[in-house]
C-alpha cells in the first residue's frame, strides 16, 4: 500500500503543503471562503487520522458499552477509508 505524504500539513489559501512539497489543491468553481475552508480541512487530515487511530485504541481497550462499540466501528471504517484513499 502506497503512503500519504507525511505531515504535518499547511493549508496555504487554496493549497496544501508538506514543507516544500506540493499535496493538493481545492477546487475552483466554489466561493473563496469554502475553498479555504476545505483546504484546512485537508492540511487536518493527517493530524485527524493519527486522533482517531489513538482514540479507538483507548475505546477498544477499556470500554464495551454499546454506544462507545458503535463509536469505534465509525473510526474503523474511517480509518480504512484512508487507507484505501493512500
């Protein structure tokens, strides 16, 4: 399995950075304002995978009550979602 570009990212305007590398661009045809917002949201993405990997490992490990079970089952499938993104 290839390998996100590591972090950490920088959301500079449209863009998105990992120091000097180039990782994504937002897409034109939507207000300045949500393509901004998007491009953070993607720098985030990295940070946010790292959270939830730590936080369904705390759950799993001490917890067995339905609802907090439904909650590591979403950050599983999360997880693996960008996994077969990378």
């Amino acid at each position: 399995m290839n390998r996100h570009t590591k972090g950490p990212w920088q959301a500079e305007r449209f863009c998105v950075w990992s120091g000097d590398k180039y990782v994504a661009a937002t897409q034109t045809g939507i207000n300045e304002e949500e393509q901004q917002a998007n491009a953070k949201l993607i720098a985030a993405a990295p940070d946010l995978l790292e959270a939830c990997k730590a936080v369904l490992d705390i759950v799993n490990a001490y917890s067995h009550i339905p609802a907090q079970l439904k909650a590591c089952e979403i950050l599983q499938e999360a997880i693996e979602k960008a996994g077969r993104l990378a």
